[in-house]
C-alpha cells in the first residue's frame, strides 16, 4: 500500500461581512432543522433583510449558487454589502469575468488572489475603496504590474506579498506604493533581491501612518534607512541577508515606537541583540533559528519587562508574560474543544496557558496578533527548512504554540499554522514518512480535534490546509485511528466533494493515506468516500500536475483491495475512470495508481465480475501494454501486476495477446535484470499467466521469452523464482520450448530450485517443470541426472525433491 504527503500548498480561503462576524454558523443549521420540521416552506415570503442574513452566513461561492434561486434572490446576491472581501486562489478568472463582477465590488475591502495573472485581472474589479491586499505564488509580479495596482488601489492599508519570492520585484516598485498608497500602514514583502534606502526613504516620507514593515527572506535591506522610520512599531527583517547588525542594532534601539522585532532565522550576533533588548519601547524580540544566539549570553536581560522568543527560552511563558499586567480581554485562541487524548505531559499544560492568557488594550491586542502572524510564518519556514537537531524544539516547544496558533483568529495565521503542522512531522517526501513522536504530539495536544473543526470551516484556504495536516498525520496508523474515531473519514469525504480543487485534492490524500488501514475502508465507503473520489477523476481527469488524479487513484487503489469495496468502485464508474486516467493521463504517478487499482480490481478471482469488467472496458488492455514500456518503473510494474491479474480470465489473456501483450511482457522481462524485485516477479508473473494459453506460451518461447525466465528462476528471491518457475512450467508442456529451457541452461537452474529453495511451492513447480520436459518425449543426460524415457528418475542425489513428488 502506498501513501503520499506534500508539504506546501497555500489555497483559497474566503473571508466573510460584517454580518458574517455578528452571526453565529447555527442560524444556518436552525433554518434547515425547520425546513425539515415544516417541509413546506415559502421561501419567497422570507424578508429581504433576512435573506440577506443568511447570504453573508456562506462563501462566495454558495452565495453565487443560492442567487440563482430567483430573480429576487440574484438582486440581493450582488448586493455590494455581501462582497466586502473576496478570494479568489482557486480560480482563473480572465477579465471579462472581473469586469462582469465590478458592479458587485464597489465596496470591497479586502482580497486574496494567487499569481501575476490574477493581479493583472484584479485591476478589472475596479475596487477603488480596497483596503487590504493579499496575494501569493507572486515570483512572476512584476514592478509594472504591481506599480498598476497601487495606482488603481490608492486607499490601501495592507499590501502583502508572500510567502513567495517576489523575485521580479524591485525598490523602484516600492517606491510607486509609496507614492499611490499613503494610507499605507502595513507592507509585508518577501524574497525581494534589494531593498534600499531611497525605496525605505520614499515609504517613511509618504506613509505617515506605517506602523509595520516587514521584509522576509531578502537578500539585501538597507537597515540604515530603517533606523528613520519613527512611526514603525513593528519590523520583521526574518530570514533577511547582508543586513549589518551592528550599525542595524545601535539604530533601531531609538525608534521611539517599535515595540517588536522579528529578527528570526538571520545571523543576528548576540551583541547585537543583547543591545535592542535595552530599547526603551521595545516589548518582544522575536529570534527563532538564529544560530549564533545561545542562552548564557542573554542571563542579564530583564525578563519582566521583555520578552526574548527563541530557541533556549520558553516561547509559551514568554508570551504569557505580555499579558500579565492586563486585567479582562478575550482568550488568545477562539477555539475550545475537549481534548480526547489527554496525558500529563507539559505540553497540554502549555497549550492551557497561551490560550488562558489576557490581552488587555488595543496595542497589546495588534501585538498579539503580530506575535501570532511572525511565529506562524517563522515555524512554516523552519519546518520547510528540515533543519536538524530540532526535535527537543519541536516536542516541546513548536507542537503547543502550533496547536495554539489553530485558534487564531486571523484566517492566515490558521492556515499557514496548519500547512506548518502538515510540513514539521514530514521525514521524507519521497517515502512518504513521518516522524511518529512528532505525529504523535500533535495527537496527544487535541490536534486532530482542532484541525477537524477547521477542516468544517466555511472558509475554503482553511480548509485545505486543514485537511492537508490530516492526511500527513494520518500516515500514522495510530494518528488514523484517531481520525476515524474524531468522525475525520466523514469529514474528509464531504471535502471531496467541495467544487474547490485544491480542498478536493487535499481531502483524497487524506482518504488515500486512511485507506491504507484495512479498519478504515468500510467506513470510508459507507461515508460516500468512494463515489466522491470516482467522481473527483471524472470532474478532473487532468491539469495540476496530476495531484489531485494520483491521490484519486492510489485511494481507490487500496479501496479496491477489499473485496466489498472493490464492488462499490466498479458499481461507482470506477474501472471507466481508472482506464480513462491509464489511457490518457500523461503523469507518471497518476499512471502508476490507475495500473496499481486496475490491478486490485482484477485480483478477486471468481468473488466478483470485476475481472472481466476491467477486460471489457475500451481500452484498457492496451493501455496497460502500453505502460509496461514506460520509462518509469513504478509504471511498468504495476501495468505488469495489472496483466497478471487480468490473465487469469480466459478471454483476458487472450485479447492481452491480441493488444501485443506477449511481446511487450518478453521485452519487460528481458530488461529487468536489474530492476526491483517487485518488478520482476510481476514480469514472470504475467508470462506466467499468459503462458497456460498454447498459443501465448508458443508465442512467449519463440519471442525469446525462455531466456529471461531462467534468469529470473536464479534469483535469490522466492517470490520472483517462484513465478519464473510457475512460467517455466507451463512453458514446458510444448516440446519446442521444452527444448529451448534445456539448450538455454533452465535444466541445471531448476534443479537447484529443487533443491534449495525455501518456498516449496517454487520446488514444486520446478519439479514439474522437470518432469515435463523428460516424459518420455526425449532423453536427456546431464551431470549427476540420467531422465529414462520410461519417466522414471534415477538420480545420484542422497535427497531429490523430484523423488520425492
């Protein structure tokens, strides 16, 4: 059984109205708990207002879905009170579809888009009053078009570029936002190759009322020009180069109001650090990851007054600590739930504390929520660095402040919280492995609960980070088991659904990754699961690089495995679908899956017709001949076990002849010396199956098919010379290929199979390779053998397997 994980995706998500914030998501489930106490109702007496109410409760998508009820529905849809923030990731919108939007858009005020394209589109929305902008997969943006949005966006507050490089973006585009925008308040920008000081200068100038800065991941920042930005009270310089700490730190320390500074993962020297913590206004430095800090240097600073986050210190007590002098204000996290998984360790303890913690005013208020936006974008990074010796840290520390970090209440911070806690438990991509202390953590911390309740979010981005965590996790049998348990098979089945493909493609990873668990398939077939996946690959047989495709596919594949869910797929449209991904879909893994289910689909022999089905499907025997020559060898070997299976059916083996499956399976076996021996083995396999046809085994001995079977007989592997000797048998039963084992040395290879293998099936069938070759047709004297055409064995041998049978 396979799995897979990813660790990066940032998807969709949809902010929602003020009428959004002061209703509750209940109101949705009482009208549909009286819909259905009055199955009459007259939805068309409903007062506008209320209407409206139950618009701003759904995305904006549910929204478009439920404005064509009626025409009255679809005036009040479009109602510009509705589409005050908009996200637009998971959609290719082109201008005329953003200009037909426009007149929806005239009191937007924030927006979420992903790409170049899409920022070129959003100029078409025509959104003079937007406030916010926030966009990613940003490192074809250009300075032109960027200079275009600030110019047709001059009211922004919040402009944000990341976590992508923004490789193309240069000062002179920084300086235009300066200039269009001077309601500025917030820049956040990533990979940027140079920051200088005219472009800093030009923002100090213009923007009187910036308060935060932050430049991540870039390659030069002039830290002088910094040193003038009087108005800054927070700065973030996280994964930054070249910066020169020591004119940086005598700077920045005079800033009369910067209250926090991110200086994570950069090579702040302690001198320097140790100086900004004697900042008069400074609250909270932030050095997650800075190699050259280490606990003895900073024993003198005064802890009650600031707080020091890195690595030696305690991250969750430190953030306690800025909120004790504060009375009555709302809990850091907005999420409570009952931790099923409760143990005495520390880390629920510290979970406990970081959401029991006060923020007492407003400016305390945004430094919590800057402390939450630097941490989340700090563990992401750090988690997709897999920097080593950090699993003390992350047990102890980066698990709980995760898990906190889920109830934020700003919807980027759960998101990237969620991607960080699908990318740190990740070993190795290729293998699909997790670490089981990590996986573990974050079950025993009430994380499964907390991502389950984000993966239930209105809130698309949300969502498929959420179940992105899920599925990685779930590699973990026992994290899987309490997936199920949590109600997470539903769950993820709902997703698959979702008109979203990026949340679509999330959700099959993780029914991929649970139906690994043979505990798990009934529920996840009695959850719909199959029928959502079978309906994913008709939905998008193609386009994302295959993802979405592959993770359909390999869920089905361990699905089909179970004999009543192997039914259900084929009763779903799940062989058309698996033979439409093998003959068309050009992604290696997503071919690799499709042969891998057609096989399990074909392997339940007589308990059900799916054999047959597979075989009668167009095009499927030659698409899986087809992919026996594929370059990759995952391919081959599962199109090869695909042929095995479908060869036990009699019209199957000979129309797999017929599609010019004889030669593609000799060619197979004669080029796999070297490969895996599951390759191998499924190589023989199919020659064997095909071989108990006359014609097939005449076919597979003068195509040059003998040789590579005694090949495969020497192999130290019982399974692969079991099944070459399985092959070898049927072939012997014709005199020509008789002959051909013998002048090819199968004799002396099958004797030995006789007499050593372990598998007393391989000896079996060896011995019966033998007695077929000499009964009676030919004698035959080779050392240490005499075969008498009587049949009778005379052997110098103290112990022959063939006396024996």
């Amino acid at each position: 059984m396979n799995r897979r994980v990813r660790r990066k995706t940032l998807q969709a998500k949809g902010n929602v109205t003020e009428a959004v914030t002061k209703g509750p998501v209940n109101e949705v489930e009482a009208v549909v708990c009286l819909a259905k106490e009055e199955r009459e109702v007259d939805w068309s007496s409903l007062p506008d207002d209320t209407v409206v109410a139950l618009f701003s409760l759904l995305n904006y998508r549910d929204r478009a879905s439920l404005a064509s009820v009626c025409r009255t529905w679809r005036f009040l849809g479009s109602l510009s009170c509705l589409w005050t923030s908009l996200d637009i990731r998971a959609h290719n919108l082109d201008s005329t579809t953003a200009s037909s939007l426009a007149k929806r858009c005239s009191k937007l005020r924030s927006i979420r888009f992903r790409g170049a394209s899409a920022g070129n589109v959003v100029i078409n929305l025509e959104a003079k009053e937007l406030r916010e902008m926030n966009a990613d997969g940003c490192r074809d943006l250009t300075d032109a078009s960027l200079s275009m949005l600030a110019a047709r966006h001059q009211r922004l507050e919040s402009l944000q570029l990341g976590p992508d490089f923004c490789e193309k973006i240069t000062s002179d585009a920084i300086r235009v936002v300066a200039l269009c925008c001077p309601r500025l308040k917030r820049l956040r920008l990533s990979g940027l190759r140079d920051v200088d000081g005219v472009a800093i200068g030009a923002l100090v100038e213009h923007c009187r009322d910036l308060s935060e800065l932050g430049f991540f991941d870039c390659m030069n920042v002039d830290e002088t020009a910094l040193g003038n930005a009087a108005s800054l009270r927070f700065l973030s310089v996280a994964g930054s180069r070249n910066i020169k700490w020591t004119a940086a730190s005598q700077l920045w320390v005079s800033l009369p109001n910067l209250v926090a500074l991110d200086v994570s993962r950069t090579d702040v020297t302690p001198d320097a650090a140790f100086r900004l913590l004697f900042s008069e206004s400074l609250k909270v430095l932030c050095a997650l990851n800075c190699g050259s800090l280490d606990a003895g240097v900073f024993l003198a600073y005064n802890s009650k007054t600031k707080v020091l986050l890195a690595r030696f210190t305690d991250i969750v007590k430190g953030i306690a600590t800025l909120s004790q002098d504060s009375h009555s204000a709302p809990n850091l996290s907005g999420m409570k739930r009952i931790n099923h998984y409760n143990n005495t360790s520390n880390n629920n303890s510290k979970i406990s504390n970081v959401r029991n913690s006060r923020i007492g005013d407003n400016k305390s208020s945004e430094v919590k929520e800057w402390l939450e936006w630097v941490l989340s974008h700090a563990l992401l990074r750090i988690a997709e660095s897999s920097t080593p010796g950090l699993d003390s840290f992350w047990l102890k520390q980066g698990t709980p402040i995760l898990l906190n970090l889920l109830g934020s209440l700003q919807e980027d911070v759960q998101e990237r919280a969620a991607t960080a806690l699908a990318t740190f438990v990740v070993i190795d991509d290729e293998t699909a492995t997790v670490d089981p202390a990590r996986a573990e953590a974050v079950m025993h911390g009430g994380g499964i609960g907390f991502l389950l309740d984000l993966a239930k979010s209105r809130r698309e981005g949300v969502q498929s980070e959420a179940a992105k965590a899920i599925a990685n996790l779930s590699v973990n049998a026992d994290v899987a088991k309490a997936v199920a348990m949590e109600g997470g098979i539903s769950i993820l089945a709902a997703l698959a659904r979702s008109p979203n493909r990026w949340v679509a493609e999330e959700a099959a990873g993780g029914l991929w990754n649970l139906s690994v668990g043979e505990e798990h398939k009934g529920a996840i077939a009695e959850a719909g699961g199959i029928r959502a996946l079978v309906d994913l690959v008709f939905k998008w047989p193609s386009g994302g690089e295959g993802v979405l495709q592959e993770r359909a596919a390999g869920a089905l594949a361990n699905l089909a495995a179970d004999d009543k869910c192997s039914m259900e797929v084929a009763m779903a449209g799940g062989v058309h679908a698996l033979v439409m991904l093998a003959r068309f879909n050009k992604h290696e893994g997503v071919q690799e899956q499709a042969a891998r289910a057609l096989a399990n689909l074909a392997a339940h022999g007589d308990s059900n017709g799916n054999n047959a089905a597979v075989g009668q499907e167009v095009g499927a025997l030659e698409a899986l001949v087809h992919l026996t020559g594929s370059h990759h060898e995952g391919v081959r070997q599962e199109a090869a076990g695909a042929l095995w299976n479908l060869s036990f059916d009699d019209r199957n083996r000979e129309a797999i002849a017929e599609a010019g499956g004889v030669e593609a399976l000799v060619t197979l076996a004669q080029n796999c010396g070297n490969a895996s021996q599951g390759l191998q083995e499924r190589a023989a396999g199919a020659l064997w199956g095909l071989s108990v046809s006359e014609a097939n085994s005449i076919a597979i001995g003068q195509g040059g098919g003998v040789s590579p079977l005694i090949a495969l007989a020497r192999s130290d592997v019982e399974d692969v010379h079991e099944t070459a000797a399985g092959a070898l048998w049927n072939l012997a039963f014709n005199a020509g290929n008789a002959w051909r084992i013998v002048e090819e040395g199968g004799v002396p290879a099958l004797v030995h199979l006789c007499s050593s293998s372990g598998s007393k099936m391989a000896r079996f069938m060896a011995a019966l390779a033998l007695a077929y070759m000499f009964d009676g047709r030919n004698i035959v004297i080779i050392p240490d053998i005499k075969f008498r055409n009587s049949g009778h064995l005379n052997c110098v041998l103290s112990d022959c397997p063939l006396c024996a049978f």
